[in-house]
C-alpha cells in the first residue's frame, strides 16, 4: 500500500476517535452541570475515553515515524522536530487522562458517600473540574504544534498540491488563536475550530485517493 494511504487511514483513525473521545465519551459527561454524579454513573466510557485518548495520541506518533524517512529530505531538523512534537502531545494527553481519572475516582467516592456537592467533594471537584479544564486545553495546545509542523513540512516538500497544506497552516493558524485566546478567558469563537476539520478531512481524502506525490519522494 502506498504510504500516503497508509496516512491517511491512521489520520481518519485519529479524526474518528478525537470525535468519539470528546464529542462522545468525555465531552456530555465531564462539562455536565452535576458532573461528579454524570462522571460515577459513567464510568466506563470515561476509562475507555483515556485508553482511546492514548491510543490517538500513538497515531500521531506513529504517522510522524512513516513520515520521517520522507520529510527528512526535505528538511531535516524540522522532521525531528515533529516527532518531538508528537512525543509532547502524547504526554500533554497522558497528564490530561490523569487528571480525567482524577475526576473519576472521586466521583465514584462521592456517589459512594452519597456527601452533597455543596460540601467538601463539591470544592474539591470544582478544583479537579478547573484543573481538566487547563490539562484539556494545555493538550489542545501542543496539539497544534505538531500539526503546524506536520502541513509546514507538506508544503515545504509538496507531496501533496500546496493549497492543502497552505490551508491546514492558516486552519491550525486559526485553531491556535482560539485555543489561546480561550486560556486568556477571551475566546473569540468555536466557528475557528471548524476550518481545521475541513482541512483534515481533505486530506484525508487526498491521501486516500492519491496518496503522496511520488516523483517528489526522492530529491
């Protein structure tokens, strides 16, 4: 199979599971109004979250580790230094489950004790909730720089028509500035997240039916 392919199934994998991890599992549970309670009654789709939120996190990792033969004629440093990005993110996404799991086990100890939110599980619940909320979007942070990386190395080598990857520069550009302007308390819209998606489902669709420009695969 052609590498490109190969990409671009593990990169719709990923799209898929980042829908299904935040959309789905974590996402109606932990931003809940009574989220301690939603949390224990949901145990298993939060535990499954951050197994599948691992999972993607190796995808990336993984994605960048077939690239690297490729993009490392092109530019070198900057090959390894989206895999290190890669690497970041997997961590960034393991300490966000650590603090989702958090949430869990003391919702599981307040549905036990049955103790009412206004007491002591509810302040420290609310301490755990803001302490998600940082390790969430911390995550979503490092997150684009290993995708601004992964289309600046794209365009660099055009393996794929540039105006994709010209488009996923200005769509992580835009996710960028959402995701920092929000940690400011000043978020300007989610309507910046949505070119992203359209850029990686693009792609998506490149990859699986061109694949990569192999006449550029060599330099």
């Amino acid at each position: 199979m052609n590498k490109g392919k190969t990409v671009g199934i593990l990169f719709l994998a990923s799209i898929i599971l980042g829908v299904v991890i935040y959309q789905i599992l974590q996402g109606p549970i932990l931003f809940a109004d009574d989220f301690l309670t939603a949390t224990s009654d949901n145990k298993n789709h939060i535990i499954t979250s951050t197994v599948l939120g691992l999972l993607n996190g190796l995808i990336t990792i993984v994605i960048a580790v077939l690239m690297l033969p490729v993009f490392k004629q092109y530019n070198f440093s900057l090959t390894f230094l989206y895999l290190s990005f890669t690497i970041a993110n997997f961590v960034m996404i393991a300490i966000d489950n650590v603090s989702v799991l958090s949430i869990l086990e003391l919702s599981l100890n307040h549905s036990k004790y049955e103790v009412d939110n206004v007491g002591v599980f509810g302040i420290i619940g609310e301490l755990l909730y803001q302490k998600h909320w940082w390790t969430h979007y911390m995550s979503l942070l490092s997150s684009s720089f290993y995708m601004f990386t992964f289309y600046l190395l794209f365009y660099q080598s055009k393996l794929i028509p540039k105006f994709l990857s010209l488009f996923g520069l200005i769509a992580v550009s835009m996710m960028f500035i959402e995701i920092l302007s929000s940690i400011f308390g000043q978020s300007i819209g989610i309507i910046l997240m949505l070119p992203l998606g359209i850029a990686q489902l693009s792609l998506v669709v490149w990859l699986l039916i061109k694949g990569i420009n192999q006449q550029n695969n060599t330099k």
